[in-house]
C-alpha cells in the first residue's frame, strides 16, 4: 500500500458558475477529504475553498489535476514532507 500524506489543497475559483463543477470534483474525491470550508467573496464574485487531505501522492495529485484544468479555476498544495 502506498504511504499517505496530509496535506491542505487551496482553490481560488475566479468564475463562480464554476462552483458546481468543483463540487463535483470534490465530490468524487470524498475518500481522501478530511475537512473543508468554503468562502464565497460576494462583492467580487470569487469562491475560496481549503480543502484538509490525506491521500498518497499519486490521488492528491489527479485530484489537484483535476480542478487545476477547469476554467478560471486556481490550486496549490502543501503536504508533509513525512509520509504518513
């Protein structure tokens, strides 16, 4: 079984009519999602998740491929350095 690591992912989406898209994303992702909060910025129309992981390397990283690729869509990632 390949090692986990925990990890914070941060997504800034720039287009909120992309919001139900993300979710989605997310959505099907739900295994290695320990915890979210989400802010909607009203007045400039811009949604900003962080999103608490702990996967392997290989499912943080299709996940963040994943959203990264949707339109006006912003993501980084921090993670331990130690496996978990």
């Amino acid at each position: 079984m390949a090692e986990k690591r925990l990890g914070v992912i941060g997504i800034v989406v720039e287009d909120r009519e992309m919001v139900p898209l993300v979710n989605q994303v997310l959505s099907e992702n739900e295994s290695i999602i320990i915890g979210r909060m989400g802010v909607p910025y009203r007045e400039k129309q811009i949604a900003i998740i962080s999103i608490i992981i702990n996967g392997t390397t290989d499912q943080i990283g299709a996940l963040t491929g994943k959203l990264g690729s949707l339109e006006h869509v912003s993501v980084k990632s921090a993670l331990t350095k130690k496996k978990l």
